[in-house]
C-alpha cells in the first residue's frame, strides 16, 4: 500500500494482512509514509516487504513502523531469515522467485527456517508487482510435499478473475495482491479491491 485510504479500505473489506514495501520501486514507501497507511486499519497485520537482507536496517524499520510480519524478498537463504528472527519478535516470511514451473530444492529448507513462504514469480530486474502468474497447476504436488505448517503466500499476477482458479489449484495459505487491484503503480482500485475479496470469498486470510 502506498496510500492511507486504500489500506484502510482494504481493512474494510476483510484484509487480514496489509503490506507497505520499502523495497526500491514505484510502490516503495518511507517509514514516515508507512506510519500514516498503517494508521487506523484495524486488526489487520502489519506486513513490511523489503528488498534488503540486512538485519540492521530491517529492525529499525520494524521497529520504527511497529511491523508483525517481514517479508524478505531479496532471494533469502534459511541463514537470513533466521538472522532477522533473531533480532525481530514477529514472524518472518520468504520469497521464493520461481522460474518455470518447477520449485528450487531450497522451498523446504525455506519452509523450514521462515513462518511463511511467499510463491512468487521470477522477473529479471523486479523483486515482485510485475503481474507474472505461476502455472498453479503444475507447481501443486511440489508445494504439497513441501507443506510442514508454515504458511503458503501466493503471489504474482493475481486478479479477481483469477484469483479462484490459484485458490483451487494450489490452495494457499494467503493470497497477496497488489498490481491486479491498481489503477496504475502503488494506486489501488477500490472496486477491483471489492471484487478481489468477493472472488476470495470465503477463504480466511487474504492481504
């Protein structure tokens, strides 16, 4: 989220977590600015997406943005997210970039160092927000295998007209959106948002 109205709209509809990127990008934040979209969202999660491994500047933005989840997506090893557990008391999730249809051997020792491992699809020169899908389909008996407890995030391209065939094919824990509710970069569609969360229905977590 880039903007105070749209995460609290979101919150409206049924989010139950709502992210800010300090990752470099057109959506990239400061944590000033993520101060005021995180205020008044109710009781959704605070999530924070950063395109940095480094543990230090991680705690002060956490710190500072009082964020519950940190989502590494600068291609984290096991070693880094443990790094940022040690120093960060909420839960800590993983971006795996996927090329192809096939998942890397490091999905399972990244389902098991992090609470949360975040399917995205691999874009040259992008952390994530291209609009990519992953072909579901053919991912679902690796991540099904991988599966231990720790939550599955889908992301990479969904839409509200598509977002039901993910959900059926790979039944993810969470579902993250961000370019198929914008009407341009870092601006939300409020009615593309409303029609996601009615395609998710009744799934119960959704960001």
């Amino acid at each position: 989220m880039t903007r105070h109205a749209d995460a609290s709209f979101a919150s409206e509809i049924g989010a139950s977590y709502i992210g800010a990127v300090f990752a470099q990008g057109p959506r990239q934040v400061t944590v000033d600015s993520a101060r005021k979209i995180f205020d008044s969202i109710g009781g959704a999660l605070r999530v924070g997406v950063f395109g940095t491994n480094d543990v230090r500047e991680i705690g002060r933005v956490a710190d500072a943005v009082e964020l519950d989840v940190v989502q590494l997506h600068a291609d984290p090893t096991p070693d880094d997210v443990h790094a940022v557990r040690s120093s960060f008391g909420g839960d800590v999730w993983a971006a795996l970039r996927i090329e192809g249809s096939s998942v890397s051997n490091s999905i399972e020792e990244l389902v098991d160092a992090a609470d949360g491992v975040v399917l995205d699809a691999k874009t040259p020169g992008k952390l994530g927000g291209s609009g990519k899908t992953l072909p579901w389909h053919e991912l679902a008996p690796e991540i099904t295998r991988a599966r231990t407890g720790s939550l599955i995030i889908l992301a990479g391209g969904l839409t509200p007209q598509n977002v039901g065939i993910a959900l059926r094919d790979l039944a993810p824990d969470v579902v993250d959106v961000s370019s198929g509710v914008e009407e341009s970069p870092g601006a939300k569609d409020h009615q593309l948002m409303r029609d996601f969360a009615d395609s998710v229905g009744g799934m119960e977590r959704f960001a």
